[in-house]
C-alpha cells in the first residue's frame, strides 16, 4: 500500500509513532500515555486518531467492547513520506542540503555512514544508466 499523501501534524506525528510502536492498542490507552508524558486531554487524542484514521494512516476495529488502532502503513514507508515532504517543501526539492547536512552529522555511526555511501552509489549508477 502506497503512504497517504495528507501531511501530519507535530501531535499526528507522535501518537502515529505511538501508535506503530504498541499496536494493536486502544484510544484508552494511547490517552494514558499521552496524559502522562504531555498533558493532553482523552478528547484530543482521540480527534488526532480518528483525524489519523481518516488521512489512511490508521486501522480500527471493534474488539471486547473497545477499537483497537494499528497502523496502516509501515514505519519505512512513513519515514519515506516523511523525508520526501521535507526535501520538496523545504529543500525546493534539492538533496544537496540534505547530504551536506549528514557529511556534518556527528553522531553518523559507521554502519550509517557506509549505508549512506552506498545510496549515493546507487543514485549515481541510476543517473548514468538514464544518460545512457
């Protein structure tokens, strides 16, 4: 399945995250976390999970008397939505900004560093493929 294409809040974002990481899992719950670790209202939990739902980025179903959310798509796929959202709006869509950036990045472990090597490896093969 495709990530949604309707953007996310900072709030969207969190219990999303929440919600990919304790799945299946109740509107009662997500509030319980939410109320502790930030504050926020049972009301406003559930607005943003039915707001979640609506956007396709959340499941639900009835089970023992209580919905049960998950996710819809994979944590990959989101952080894929994610980080092209960012290179587009902000980045005017240049991935320049964003490897000069991970060059300065001083907690960029070894594996990631190589990982990122063989990215960049991989796009400049598929540019010179396309020249051909």
């Amino acid at each position: 399945m495709s990530p949604p294409r309707e953007s996310l809040g900072p709030l969207e974002l969190e219990v999303l995250q929440y919600v990919a990481e304790h799945h299946p899992i109740t509107v009662r719950e997500v509030a319980r976390h939410f109320a502790e670790s930030s504050g926020q209202a049972r009301t406003t939990v559930l607005t943003v999970m039915e707001r979640l739902r609506t956007k396709g980025y959340l499941g639900r179903r009835k089970a023992v008397g209580a919905h049960q959310y998950w996710p819809k798509i994979s944590k990959a796929d989101l952080l894929h939505g994610l980080v092209g959202d960012f290179v587009k709006g902000v980045l005017g869509g240049s991935i320049s900004p964003f490897v000069a950036y991970l060059a300065k990045v001083p907690n960029l472990t070894d594996a990631e560093a190589r990982r990122v090597e063989q990215l960049l490896r991989q796009l400049e093969a598929r540019e010179k493929e396309t020249k051909r």
